[in-house]
C-alpha cells in the first residue's frame, strides 16, 4: 500500500502535467489575451477623455450663454443710468452716473473679449474631439478584430481546457492547503513553471544539475519530499533510462 507521501507525490505530479496542458494553451494563444486587455483598457481611457472634452464643450458653450446674459444686463443699467442723468441736480450726481456707465461699458469690453477667448478654446476643443473620436473608432475596430481572434482560439481549445480544468479541480481535492501553497509559490518563481520533476539520466530534469546516487536512492524511497539542492524544485521520482526509451 503506497504511503502518504507517495501519494502526495503522486498528486503533485499530476497537478504538474494538468497545468502543463493548461500552460500549452495559453502559448497557443499567445499575447492576443494581453493585446485584448491593453486594447479594452485603452478604449476605456479614449471613452472617458471624450467625455471629459465633451463636458468641456458644454461648459465653454454655457459660458459663453451666461456672458451674453450679462452684457444684457449691462446694456439694461447703461439705458438706466443715461435715463437718470436727464435728471441729475448737479455735477456731482452727473459725474457719478457717468462713472458707473464708463464701468459697464468696460465691462462689456472685458466680456466680448473673454466670449472671443472662449470661442478659440471651442475651436480647439473640437479638434482635439475629433482626433479623440477618429482615434476611439480605431481603436474599436482593432478591439473588435483582436477580440474575434481570441474568441476562435477559445473556442478550438475551450473543450481540452475545460477537461483539463476539471481535472486540476479533482487532483487539488486530495491536497492540503500547505501542499498546494508550496506548489504554486515554487511554480511562480522557477522557469517555465515547472514545480514539479523527476531525476533524468541521473540530473535535475528542471536545471540539470547532477543528483547523486544517494540521493536518488532518497527520492525513490518515497520517505519525505525533496527539493534540488539548486533550483528548489520538487523531485517526485528517478526516471530510469528504460523508462524514457519507453
């Protein structure tokens, strides 16, 4: 009857070739996901600078309403003011009238000259928006394209991955916690995510580093787990050469 560790063993070498499968899709699929995402997190970025000019727009365009209403206002108390001075008793009075007319009219002068500025800002609004649109349609046709790419590989791959993943979910059922934690950290921090190896003639079949003897008399005991002294992988068995030629 095959011991503990045997077992444990056992899984994570079939949690290894599980996830192998699972890592050769995902080559097949090359940088598309990432280009997808990219694109999707651009266009997202595209949508809200639109929106952003686009508010802008509004707020120049209801400024330049409310400047208007003002220099109304300012042509109402012009006509006030020239009104009372047909009425003044002296020059003093006079000359305070005139005062306050000369400051509307200023005023107006001052407010034509921001309506004229905030027309310029419109005009280059407009054509930073329509660089914005021309760019946030390219990049949807690209997105579209890209996205009906990965969606074939999907769909070429998507029965294996599922049977696959199925699989990883039956083979981590029968695994501590601890196990699995071990696995996945080696596996993030090693080349080509390989956690778990065997000894091929008579070297680490992760980084070749020669395995003595003895130790590969440890690692076909099955007594404990153990890690190459160089590269901290998992050694779950010794592959004999007419194992390999088989």
């Amino acid at each position: 009857m095959e011991n503990d560790i045997e077992k444990v063993l056992g899984a994570l070498l079939a949690l290894q070739a599980v996830d192998c499968g699972l890592d050769r899709i995902t080559k097949l699929r090359g940088a598309l996901p990432k280009e997808v995402e990219t694109l999707e997190n651009d266009l997202l970025q595209l949508q809200v600078r639109l929106q952003r000019t686009q508010d802008e727009l509004a707020s120049l365009e209801q400024e330049i309403t409310d400047r208007r209403t003002s220099i109304k206002d300012s042509e109402v108390l012009i006509k006030k003011y020239e009104e009372q001075q047909m009425n003044v008793r002296n020059n003093r009075e006079h000359d305070a009238i005139t005062k306050e007319v000369d400051l509307q009219k200023l005023e107006m002068q001052l407010t034509e000259k921001r309506i004229k500025g905030d027309y310029e800002r419109i005009e280059a609004k407009k054509i930073a928006l329509e660089k914005i649109q021309a760019s946030t349609e390219r990049n949807k046709q690209v997105l579209a394209s890209k996205q009906d790419e990965l969606k074939a590989l999907i769909e070429q791959s998507e029965g294996d991955e599922k049977t696959l993943h199925d699989k990883r979910n039956d083979v981590k059922a029968n695994m501590d916690a601890e196990q699995l934690d071990n696995y996945e950290r080696i596996r993030a921090n090693v080349r080509n995510k390989l956690a778990v190896i065997t000894v091929k003639n008579e070297a680490c079949s992760g980084c070749f580093s020669s395995v003595p003897p003895q130790r590969q008399s440890e690692i076909k005991a099955k007594k404990r787990i153990i890690t190459c002294e160089h590269c901290g992988r998992i050694i779950a068995d010794v592959t004999e050469p007419d194992e390999e030629k088989a």
